[in-house]
C-alpha cells in the first residue's frame, strides 16, 4: 500500500518481484551402496553419524566392507552422507535398481561402492555419476599390484563417463578392535571421500585433494606401499597411489580422474577441475531455473549474464579461478551471437562460460646452478 494513504479506499502497490542469487551448493554429499544386515533395500537413509548407520542398518562388523567405509568417512571429515543398501549378492539389475533410487536426493556429490570391482556395475555407476555431475571413487582390487591389473576392471567405463570416475590404490589396514594388534584390510573410498569432504569444507572444491592435507586418519598401515617407479606408472595410467614419506603420515598423492592418462590429454585431466566445472554447471543449472518460460529477449539475457557473473565473481574472491581480476578468470556470454533465430524460436537459452581452472603442481623443477668460489 502507498506509505501515506488517503481517504479510506482500496489501493495497490506494484512490487518488482526479481529473483534470487546463484546459490552455492554443497560439494561433498556422499553416497555409499553395500550390503548390510538390516534395513529398507534400494531405499536412500541420510546418516550424519556412525550412530545412525548402526541404528539404520546394524552394528558395524570387522569384515563388513560398506559399515567400515561409512566409519571411516566420518573419522577423515565426511558430515553428509546417505546409504542404500543393495541384496548381499547384488548383480547389474539390482545395482542399476539401488542407483536410480539415488534420484530422489536433490544434491549429489560422491559415490562409492566399497571394494565392488565388477567392470559391469563399475560401468553403470560411471554413467550415473556422469549424469548427476558426480564423482565416482573405485577401489583398486585388494590384490592388484600393477597399473595393467587395476585397469582391467574399469576398461569397460565409456570414455565420456572416465573424467567423473576417479580411482584409488592400495587398500588400507586398520586396527582390529576385537584382536589387539591385528588389522583389518580395508578399501580406502571410504577414507577418500571422507577426505575430499574436509578438504571442500576448509580451502574449496577447487583444491586438489591430495598432498601433505590429504593425510588418511584411523589408519594403520597401508597394504601396500608403492615405490615411486610403480606411483609413476599409475600415475600416467590416470590411477592416485596412497603413499607414505618420512615425516608424512599415510596420504593421497594423486589427483586425477581416470581420464587422465598422459596419453588422453583431457581437459579434466585432474579430479580438482572436474568436481570444480561440475560444481558450476549444478549451481548455474539450479539458480538459472526462474528463466523458464520467461521473454527470450535482450533483457533476460542481460539478466542471466549478471547473474552468472554474480556467482563467478564470488568464487574468483575464494580462489577458486585463476587470475586476480573476473575477466582473467572467467568470461559469460548469452545474447544473439550465443543463440540462432531456431533457437530462439523453440524456446532455447544458450548461456556460454568460460572458466580459467587452476590445476595442480603436480611436479615441482628445480633448476640448481652451483657457482665455483673464486
């Protein structure tokens, strides 16, 4: 109403309504499929704590793969998490079953299927991390020692699906808490995505989720430690090693997707790049929805490119891009060089992003020059 309304009447006042910012969604929501002794099958349960995957699903056994993996998610920084439990000898069909109940969760980040390496479920969940802008963690097989014997399990992952799937070597050992001094082998996605999480919540998505940070908490010893000449080869095959250095308790050292083979030359090489582009198209995609059914005209187009802008700058101030000014690190454009008469026609925005990733220092060189004394 007017602020000073005149004789009694009715009256109206006109409000723009406008639209909301892009928001920032969360980065390392974490699903887990495995068996388990109890619950609903096929049916997502959010845990937030080790308590309530027992109170949902049993209590955690030694041997019990997907109990362990969950544990040790919460023990390396992971706070979000939502578990479906698939039949205990769970083929494609039921695989394919417990992924499209996934689509009931509004944000998904992570998967891990604790040490599953069957190349056909493996393959099926690389499409579905794919189309959910995910990534898939793998668990290198409990016995594999080469580059060429990990590969054989994802060889069947469609190259367009390989930059969301990254995968870990060796498995790790934790302490048997019913036989003192014993360990349990373990597979490490559990530690990983746990990891990750900590690592979004302190320095962003953006940071390459390895390195002196990414240290693996309630370990024991990994199975297998790597030399560098074998961290090497995996490294090149697109495979991250957990290693351990004198003074460095055991860590990732890798951070590449598995499209990220030196021969490939993709431009998601590394999982920091990948997570980041996907990160904001999810965020884009989501903010961007109140343009539906809005005039493609120049004053949308306008609109949406400030918007986008918006959110790009923000993440610019964080470090997420490189460059210390917006237009070093990112570029949008949305007008009539974007989109053609048919696309406007049948109802299409097209919204161009330009992003400048920082990728990691995977190698250090240092180039010495010793000077003779006089």
């Amino acid at each position: 109403m007017p602020l000073n309304p005149v004789p009694p009447g009715a009256y109206v006042a006109e409000a723009p309504v406008g639209h909301s910012p892009i928001a920032n969604l969360p980065t390392s929501i974490t699903a887990f499929l495995g068996s388990t002794k109890k619950g609903p099958v096929h049916v997502p349960q959010r845990v937030r704590a080790v308590s309530d995957f027992e109170n949902l699903f049993g209590e955690i056994e030694p041997e019990a793969r997907l109990g362990q993996a969950v544990r040790q998610f919460f023990l390396n920084g992971g706070v979000d998490a939502w578990v479906v439990r698939v039949a205990k000898s769970a083929s494609s069909s039921q695989v394919a079953k417990a992924l499209r109940s996934l689509d009931s969760l509004e944000t998904l980040s992570l998967l891990a299927l604790p040490a599953v390496a069957a190349p056909a479920i493996l393959a099926l969940a690389s499409e579905y991390c794919r189309g959910r802008r995910a990534l898939l963690l793998i668990d290198a097989p409990s016995k594999a020692r080469t580059a060429a014997e990990i590969q054989k399990i994802v060889q069947t992952i469609p190259p367009a699906a390989r930059s969301h799937v990254a995968v870990y070597f060796p498995w790790v050992r934790l302490p048997d808490p019913l036989n003192f001094g014993e360990t349990l082998l373990t597979p490490p996605s559990g530690s990983i995505a746990g990891v990750l999480a900590r690592l979004d919540a302190k320095r962003g998505v953006w940071k390459p989720p390895a390195g002196r940070e990414a240290t693996l908490l309630g370990i024991q010893r990994l199975d297998y430690v790597p030399t560098d000449v074998e961290n090497q080869a995996m490294n090149t095959a697109g495979i991250n090693c957990l290693r351990v250095f004198v003074g460095i308790e055991a860590a990732i050292w890798g951070a590449r997707t598995l499209a990220g083979a030196d021969l490939n030359g993709s431009e998601f090489k590394y999982i920091p790049v990948r997570r980041l582009v996907s990160h904001v198209e999810e965020c884009v995609v989501r903010g961007l929805q109140w343009a539906c059914f809005e005039p493609n005209d120049q004053a949308l187009w306008t609109t949406v490119r400030e918007s986008v802008e918006q959110f790009l700058m923000e993440l610019t101030r964080q470090g997420a891009l490189a460059g210390s000014t917006p237009s070093e690190g990112f570029f949008v454009k949305c007008d009539a060089t974007t989109m053609t008469p048919g696309d406007i026609r049948d109802g299409r925005l097209v919204v161009l992003i330009g992003l400048a990733c920082l990728r990691p220092a995977e190698f250090v060189l240092l180039n010495l020059v010793l000077k003779a004394q006089a």
